[in-house]
C-alpha cells in the first residue's frame, strides 16, 4: 500500500467481529464477479453502439477489428445514431469491438 494515502486497508475479520469463512466469502465473490461478467455479454452489443454513439467524428479514423484470431484494418466512413460503424469497404460493425 502506498504511504501518499489512497485506500486504508481494513480488516475483514474485524468488520464482521470474528472469524471468517475464507472459502465461503471467495466462493460468494467469485459469483458475484460471474454475474457481473455475465450482465455484461448480454448487453455488450448495447455498450459498445452507446460508446459510439458519444465518440467524436470517427470518420477516416483506421479501425482495427480481431476476427478469427487475426486482426484486420478498416477505414471508418461514418457512424451512424444507433451505434453502427460503416467501413469504407460497405461492411457493417454491429457490437463488435474494435481499436482506433
């Protein structure tokens, strides 16, 4: 922990004033990671057309898109309100990640 202040380590076993199930509490918290991660594949096309929604002009911009372990380079042309993102060539990125 870095001396400059931050977040103060509190102990666990103190808050719940005894001792603590170690398995039971990182079983609890493994669930919980695996919900999240789950909410978020089912709204991930969701995310990713509201991210490009808010993003300035991408036009012109490269766009660099993983698909079947290889990386493969478009020109962006235009993005249209629902979050689509219409390559040069005329393909359609709809909830795909990609890099500029």
């Amino acid at each position: 922990m870095p001396s400059e202040g931050g977040i103060n380590a509190v102990s666990l076993s103190r808050l719940l004033g005894g001792k603590i199930d170690i398995d039971k509490f990182f079983i609890s918290l493994i669930r919980r990671i695996d919900k999240n991660i789950a909410g978020l594949k089912d709204h991930r096309a969701g995310l990713i057309a509201s991210w490009i929604r808010y993003q300035s002009d991408i036009s012109g911009r490269k766009i660099k898109l993983m698909s079947g372990g290889r990386q493969k380079t478009y020109t962006a042309l235009k993005a249209t309100k629902k979050g689509t993102v219409i390559t040069t060539e005329g393909r359609e990125l709809k909830g795909e990640v990609f890099f500029l």
